[in-house]
C-alpha cells in the first residue's frame, strides 16, 4: 500500500509564464523535474480541479495547483 502525499497551492504573479514543472519543483525542492513528469504522465496533477498531463498551460495565475505523489521525504 502506498501513502500518496499532496501538495496545493495556488500559483502567483511572480510563476505566471512558467512551465508547470518548474512552478512544482520551485514550490516544493524535493521534488526533481523529471520526477514530476512522472507524477503528470501518471495522472497526479491538478489545476482547479481537473487533472493535465502537459507541463505547459497558458495561464496559471490564480490556479490552485494539486500534486498528489509518493516520495518519501
């Protein structure tokens, strides 16, 4: 059995234009990128409530961003 762990926030001015990717791994440093396409290709990624699968969304501002995964810290 494994415990998923679940990161939120909600993205601000200062990410609006980044990749996806990069606005996680900035929030939480633990995490690498290439971890994090793992995390989006296994469907653990949502904006607002519905889940993506692409690192890069035009618009971000505002969005509350879900990270549900399972690194052990």
């Amino acid at each position: 059995m494994s415990d998923k762990r679940v990161l939120s926030f909600t993205v601000e001015l200062a990410d609006e234009g980044e990749r996806l990717d990069k606005v996680i791994c900035s929030v939480a440093p633990e995490l690498s990128r290439s971890f994090v396409q793992k995390v989006f290709d296994d469907g653990g990624v949502t904006v607002n409530g519905k889940f993506y699968r692409v690192c890069h969304i035009n618009s971000l501002l505002n969005k509350i961003i879900c990270v549900k995964h399972n690194l052990r810290i």
